[in-house]
C-alpha cells in the first residue's frame, strides 16, 4: 500500500513526489505538477522540493551528494555570467561547490548529458553545414569573388572610351561626382548621436551610388553595349541585318525592362521561348480549325486551305462590288472626280452596247435579204404579196414584215 495520496487527483504515490514548501502536508504526483494543478490555498508559483519514499528532499540528478534545484540555478547563472571555463569564478558564485565539481557536473549533465545532446546535436553539427553561395559565374554571385576578364579592345577603342585595362575601370564613370558626399567626412571627438548618425547616413547614400554604378556597368559589359559604343562597334551595328518584323520589334521593346535582371544568353533564351510560345498557341489554334472543319488527317490541310483561299477571294470581289454604297462621305473634289471617271466609264459602256446592237441588226438584215433573193421572190412592193396566193409568199411576206419591225 502506497504511504503518499496526491492532493489533487488522489492517486497513490510511489517514488519521488512534489512537496510544496509553503502548504503544510501538501503532495503532488509529478503528472499533476506538470500540469500545473492547484487546490485549495495551494498555488503554482508556490515553493516546492522533491521528496523520496523516506520524506527525504532529493536533488534535480539521483546522483550522490546531489545538486539542489538552487544549486543548478546558480551553476547556470554563473557559467552564463563568467564564461565557460573561469570555473573557479563559477564556484565562488554557487558557494557549496568547488571548481572541479562544477566543471564535472556541467560538463557531465549540460554537455554530455540528455540536455546537452537534446540542445546542442554536437554529433550531427558538422553535417547540418550547408554552402548556400552562388558558384563563380552565376547570375546572382557576387560582383568581388567572381574573376573579370578586362575588355577586348585595342589601343584606339581604349582611349576613345577613356577605358584603363588593368584596373577595368573608366576616366569618368556613372555618377562622377559620388565621392563628393564623403570626401570631407571626417570623425570628430566632439560629435554627437545625430551627427554620427547625419555621417552614416551620408555613407550609406553613397555606397548604394556605387552599387548603381557596378550595376550599371556589369550590364554594359554583360550586352556589348562597350564595345558598340566605340566606331568600329557603330559600324558593325550599321552593317545591315535580318529583317525583324514588326510584332518582334514590339515584343523586344515590351520585354526590354527585363534584361536588367537577365544575363545576355538568358535574356536572348527568354525572348525565344516568348516567340516559340506564340507560334505553338497559333499552332493550336489552328489545329483547333482543322478539327472543327472535320479535317483529321495532315494530306487533307493543302486541300482545305486552296479551297478556303477560292472563298476568301469570292468573297472579297463581292464586297467590292458593294463597297461603293457604303463608302464614308468624301470631300467635295474627290466625289466629283469619282462621279466623272464613273460616268465616263458608264457612257463607254453604252457606247460598246449600242455598237453591239447595230452589228446585229445589220447582220440580221443581210441575211433576211439573202435569203429572200434565194428565193426568187423579194419585191419591195407590199402589195406584190398580197396578190401572191399561195402560202409561201404570205409566210414570206410575214417574216420581212416582222424584220422590218425589228429594224
């Protein structure tokens, strides 16, 4: 039968248990107390020891000639405040120690111990270790650690940009006049804060000037803008190129803002993959058109487009023919220079029609005639077939009747 009941949840105790310092005949089971319970005048914040089965306190470790709870406190503070090592400082601030037994101790239980292991992973330390810079060349290394090569240009082109080789430099860079905020800086003994302050804020001005500067220069170097700047590089600009139309002069004008944060061969990529996605999307759009004509097969594309391209065309000719009604209004000289060419155009035509028509009738005569000769019996005179009584004179005289009408 356990000797201790928890006040709290009345459970027996067997082991160590929490003993409150400050409520008389006050026991807590360690679940209890790590729960933080409270009972009756017995608060969280009170005092407490850790007692055994004899009602003996016992210290934080079952070690013996164990450290109290105030022990370990002190132990901390003092490594915290002295340093690991000055231990013979770290003893006299926990007092009931000695310097080897606080070494010992901290290095058996906060090192080597559960804690230490839990806290510092002394063992998997080394592997945690992970290279995040960028390598020599990249897109995003840094300017300092990545070798530049000095320019290609001869001794001309380097006099003509004011380009000095072995320093890589120019005579006269991007904002010249940078250095003039910090060139009359200079520390006092008497400065105050703000001073310091107005001081460093002039230092940081200028040092993001420069990076502007380097900035500004990695990208002339990054897209040969150096070398096209000098004559030689103007005249291979001027020597003519492939033909660009004018949706790609727009595209590389639109995209342009992004070379700042691209290198030359990804800039060039960049722009290549925009292109090859606009020619695949217009690809599909038109494999889509194919598939909705009913066109399944590669063969049958030549066919239809021949056939679309008659329709089109037809379709066109019947909109010139309308277009004339549904012209906007003209000035006035333009309408009456096209109202004279069309009634020109109309009167040639009547021309042409009644000249037609004249042909035939001549021709119609011409023929009547020679075959009224044929037949031995043309006479002027109406009357000569009217005394005619047989029905052939009459069936002749009816049809030079009709083409005298005609006429």
């Amino acid at each position: 039968m356990a000797k201790y009941h928890c006040n709290y949840c009345e459970g027996d105790i067997s082991g160590f248990r929490i003993k409150c310092s400050e409520c008389p005949d006050f026991d807590l089971c360690l679940q209890c107390f790590s729960c933080g319970a409270e009972s009756g005048t017995h608060k969280r914040d009170h005092d407490y020891h850790i007692a055994g089965d004899d009602d003996t306190s016992v210290g934080a470790f079952d070690i013996p000639n164990p450290w109290s709870l105030v022990e370990e406190m002190m132990l901390l503070d003092a490594v915290e405040q002295y340093g690991f090592g000055n231990w013979e400082d770290v003893a006299n601030h926990v007092e009931s120690r000695k310097g080897p037994e606080c070494e010992e101790h901290y290095v058996k239980f906060f090192i080597q111990g559960t804690i230490g292991r839990e806290i510092l992973c002394v063992d998997t330390i080394g592997s945690n270790v992970t290279d995040h810079s960028c390598p020599d060349g990249g897109p995003l290394s840094p300017s300092i650690t990545v070798p530049i090569s000095p320019l290609d240009l001869n001794i001309q082109e380097q006099h003509e940009l004011g380009y000095m080789p072995y320093r890589d430099d120019f005579e006269r860079e991007h904002d010249n006049e940078a250095e003039t905020l910090v060139s009359s800086l200079a520390n006092n003994y008497d400065d105050e804060d703000i001073d310091v302050a107005v001081k460093l804020a002039q230092v940081d001005r200028y040092r993001t000037r420069l990076k502007e500067r380097e900035r500004r220069k990695c990208v002339a170097r990054e897209f040969n803008l150096i070398q096209a700047a000098t004559t030689l590089g103007k005249q291979k600009c001027q020597t003519p190129k492939k033909k660009v139309s004018k949706e790609d002069k727009d595209l590389q004008e639109k995209i342009k803002v992004f070379s700042q944060f691209h290198s030359l061969a990804e800039h060039e990529a960049f722009l290549e993959n925009i292109q090859k996605e606009k020619e695949l999307k217009s690809r599909i759009k038109s494999v889509m058109r194919y598939r909705k004509n009913g066109i399944t097969k590669l063969d049958d594309i030549e066919h239809f487009e021949e056939e679309k391209f008659k329709r089109d065309k037809k379709r066109d000719n019947k909109k010139k023919l309308v277009s004339v009604a549904f012209t906007p209004k003209l000035l006035r000289s333009e309408s009456r220079q096209l109202l004279a060419a069309n009634q020109e155009r109309i009167n040639g035509l009547k021309k042409s029609c009644r000249r037609h028509r004249r042909k035939i009738r001549y021709t119609y005569r011409r023929r009547s005639c020679k075959y009224l000769l044929a037949a031995d019996r043309f006479t002027p005179d109406i009357v000569h077939f009217t005394k005619l009584g047989s029905s052939s004179s009459i069936a002749v005289w009816l049809f030079w009747f009709s083409s005298m009408i005609r006429l």
